[in-house]
C-alpha cells in the first residue's frame, strides 16, 4: 500500500450500528428540491450539521441545487447563447437561464460553505485549525519536515 499512513485524526473508529435521524424535507419545497434533500440530509444528519434550526438553510441550499439541475437541462435543451445583430455587427449573448444557473451556482456556493459541502469547507468545519504558519515557517527553513 502506498501513501501516507493515517493519522489518528483522519481514521474514524467503528461505530457499529447507530440510528440517525433523518428529518423529512419541508412540506413547501419543490419535488426537485426534495428529491436533492433526501440524497444530502442522511450525510449531514450523520455529520450532525442538519440540527432543527439549520433546515431552513439547508432547504435553500437544496432548491438551489434542484434549480441548477433545471437551468442546466435547459442550457443543454435550447443552448447557452444567441446572436444579436448591432450596429458592431454579430455578437453572441448568454440566455437569461444562463444567467441564472450563474446567481444559482453562486447560491450554492454560499450556502455549502455553511454545511461543508466542498473538501475545503469540509477541513474548514473540522475544527482542527490552521495553526501556526511561523511554526510551519521556521520548522521547514531549519529542516523539520514535521513541523505541525
């Protein structure tokens, strides 16, 4: 096996069996946008960040991504452009769904920082901390590879 071996803080100790619970989604939310919430919420439930009072966000976040699957079939359905003709000729223009799976991709941006949806807000939500660049600095100018 090649690699790094694991650090105690990386490798998670059996468990056995634990019942989490799952809420459902909001009874308002689009059929799209639950569909996304029963896909995600057993994974944020486990990692406990779908307590009661985070589902509103976490409702937002959904039907953010349930309307960036909508914007994208129709990208993909009636193209992302058009021609317009101007007094400086042909040019090319983003469609106004386009435009919107933009401010959507936006949305879920800020949003799945909140809940750790990327690997660096995942590390950022771990709690672990950056620690200290000077320590990092000078252990590497002094050849301490293990300057953590």
């Amino acid at each position: 096996m090649r690699g790094a071996k694991p650090e105690p803080r990386n490798v998670l100790p059996f468990a056995g069996e634990t019942t989490i619970q799952i809420p459902d989604a909001p009874e308002w939310m689009s059929t799209e946008g639950t569909k996304v919430w029963e896909q995600l919420a057993p994974v944020m439930a486990q990692k406990k960040r779908l307590e009661g009072h985070y589902e509103h966000s976490f409702a937002a976040y959904c039907e953010a991504c349930a309307d960036f699957i909508r914007f994208t079939g129709e990208i993909a359905t009636y193209g992302s452009w058009y021609e317009v003709k101007t007094r400086n000729g042909l040019q090319q223009k983003h469609t106004a769904v386009w435009k919107q799976r933009q401010e959507v991709v936006a949305t879920m941006q800020r949003l799945g920082a909140v809940f750790g949806m990327t690997p660096v807000d995942e590390q950022r939500l771990s709690g672990e901390g950056q620690g200290s660049f000077m320590e990092q600095l000078m252990g590497a100018l002094k050849g301490n590879d293990a300057a953590d």
